[in-house]
C-alpha cells in the first residue's frame, strides 16, 4: 500500500474515532424547549415572547431533537436561534446556526423528567453522566459509588475514566415547570 492510501486511511480512522464520542441528540417537547430556554434565559434574559419550532418529522411522543426558535424582546427586537438536546441530564446546545451549536454552561430538567428519573437525586445523577459524557467526550463512565447529597438541591457523583475521577457536582434550583441544573467537575488522578 502507498503512503499517500495509508494517510487517507488513518485520517479517516481519525476522524471516524473521534466523532464517535461526540454526545447523541435528545428528543424533547416543544413545551420543554420553550422552558428550558426561558429559564436559562436565552439568548437573553427577559424574552416577551419565545417560540420554538421543531426540526424535522417528531417522534412518536411528538418530541424533536432539534427546534428553531425567536425571542422577542423589548422595542419589538427579534432573536432566531437554534437548539438540540445533547446527552443525558438535560444538557442542551444552542446557536445562531444548528452546526454552530454550542453547549450551554447550564442545563434544564423538567418536572416531568424529575418525575421519569424517579427523584430528584435521580435526575441529578443523570445530570452527572451527561455532564461527563458532554464535557469529556466520553461514554466510558463507570461510577466510582454512589453520589452523595451536598446540600438542600446539591449532589456529588464520582466516575472513572482511563485519565483519572471526576467528581461532578450537580445543583438543580427550581424555577417554573422544572429545574435549572448547574455543574462543576474536579479532576484527580
């Protein structure tokens, strides 16, 4: 085999291994969307108005991966953006394009998922392993215990990964119809 075959060969090995990592899109509700963008305020605070249209044909729970959204401000500003679902724990990207779409530094669960994940303990736990998954490109996420309660809202949760334990710690605050969901990880080896 010649060099330059060999090259496109490991470029595509590349390329193919390091988007696998990448986190999956999840479905959401368009009333969950609209939520969630409202609490985090995005793209900022105080919208009049927000609408947020899904991308694509829905699942059977009527759910997108994707939407288009305009804010609407004061003075009759509008806003159009783009947002998806990223992994687990209700992490979610958003940008002036979808392919531009950058992960938020918060998240949202909404009462319905708090109440699907079983308690809020449980939400935050899967907060956790989205947060790893998302921030760390990783679905190789073995837990290193249980996680434990911090405070009245606040949960720690260790994993294992190949460099070392993340310890993520999860705050959910309550806000209408759900939870903004904030982390911060520390790494040791």
């Amino acid at each position: 085999m010649n060099r330059a075959a060999l090259a496109v060969i490991v470029g595509f090995l590349v390329f193919t291994d390091s988007s696998a990592a990448a986190s999956p899109n999840v479905a959401w509700t368009a009333k969950d969307m609209k939520a969630a963008i409202h609490a985090l305020g995005y793209p900022k605070p105080h919208a009049k108005k927000l609408t947020c249209k899904g991308l694509g044909a829905a699942d059977a729970g009527g759910r997108h991966s994707a939407f288009r959204c305009v804010a609407t401000f004061k003075g009759g500003r509008h806003r159009a953006f783009y947002t998806e679902g990223k992994g687990l724990g209700g992490w979610i990207c958003a940008g002036a394009k979808l392919a531009t779409c950058q992960l938020l530094k918060r998240g949202f669960v909404s009462a319905s998922q708090v109440a699907l994940d079983g308690s809020i303990e449980g939400a935050a736990e899967v907060a956790a392993r989205g947060y790893v998954q998302n921030r760390y490109d990783t679905f190789d996420t073995y837990p290193a215990g249980l996680c434990t309660q911090k405070g009245p809202r606040a949960w720690s949760c260790g994993y294992k990964l190949d460099t070392g334990t993340i310890t993520v710690t999860i705050t959910l605050s309550p806000v209408k119809s759900g939870y903004v969901v904030v982390a911060a990880a520390v790494v040791s080896s």
